[in-house]
C-alpha cells in the first residue's frame, strides 16, 4: 500500500500546512502549475514527489518536470497531465489514450475545480484535486489524500485549506 498526497495549481504558493496533511505520505503528486522552481525542490526534498508542468510554468521548471507522466504503482496504471478534461469532456490527447489504452487512474489539474469522478465507459478513476494556491477563481484551496493497493484506490480524503488568500494551521 502506497499513501498518496495531491495537489495541484500551486501558481507560486506553497501553503507550509500542506507538509502536515502530507506528512504520512510515501509520494506527493504535483498535477501542474507549479509557478516556482523552489516549490518542486521543497516537495522533492520532503516525499518522493512526481510531477507535471502545467501551462504557466516557466524553464526552469519545464526542464525538470515532464509534461506527462505514465507509471504503474501497486498494481495500477496512472495517468498524469495537466491539462486533460475530465469524463464526457476529455481533450483530444487524453480522448486518444482512453481510446486505445486508458488507465486505472487519470489525475489532471488546470480547472481549478476539485473532482473525482468514476468513468464507467473506461472503467478508469478521474481525480483533479482542485487548486491549492491563491491565483484563480476558485473560492475554497484543496488537496486529495488517498491510498493505492491491490490496483485500487482507497480511503480518498478531501483537504480543505482555506479561502485564497487564508492561511489555516
């Protein structure tokens, strides 16, 4: 079994209570937007961290992060991308890869908008875990804690940070 921490859309901003509700984890995943170099050496140095660049992202970060990430881990076949749509409205990337070999699991960020969803069509989990950092529309920062064993994933937690621009500790 492997405890997962996700977040995405930091944009620069890296809220320190997220080391706290990660903090149990064996991996923090970055679904993009990082927006600071300095974010991905903090992540990297804390967790075996995985991550993807996202749209704002810069060099210094595109040098490092990749724009996809495909992995299997304890049995289950992971998608990671940071601009990818969700179920009934993928992109056209992400449509061709649920067409011709769709994961057990699809994690993207971009919308801002937390949700995991179950695509019955491609028997494949949706996860978005919201934005975590102060720029966007979104009202409420969040992240997504969850388990991975047997191919599954489990005991998936919503993490409520604050408004943008509230700290909580």
């Amino acid at each position: 079994m492997k405890k997962i921490g996700l977040l995405s859309d930091t944009h620069g901003f890296l809220d320190p209570t997220i080391f706290k509700h990660f903090n149990e984890c064996d991996e923090v995943w970055h679904a993009g937007d990082v927006g600071s170099k300095n974010i991905v050496d903090q992540l990297q140095a804390f967790k075996n961290f995985r991550g993807v660049f996202g749209n704002i992202d810069d060099r210094s970060i595109t040098g490092v992060l990749p724009r996809d990430l495909r992995f299997e881990l304890e049995g289950l076949d992971i998608f990671i991308t940071h601009i990818g749509g969700y179920p009934g409205r993928y992109n056209k990337k992400v449509s061709q890869i649920m067409n011709t070999k769709p994961p057990g699991l699809f994690v993207c960020g971009h919308s801002h908008i937390l949700k995991v969803i179950y695509d019955k069509k491609y028997q494949c989990l949706h996860m978005n875990p919201g934005a975590c950092g102060h720029q966007g529309f979104h009202n409420v920062r969040t992240l997504l804690r969850f388990e991975i064993e047997g191919g599954r994933v489990q005991n998936a937690v919503v993490i409520e940070l604050g408004t943008r621009g509230a700290l909580i500790g």
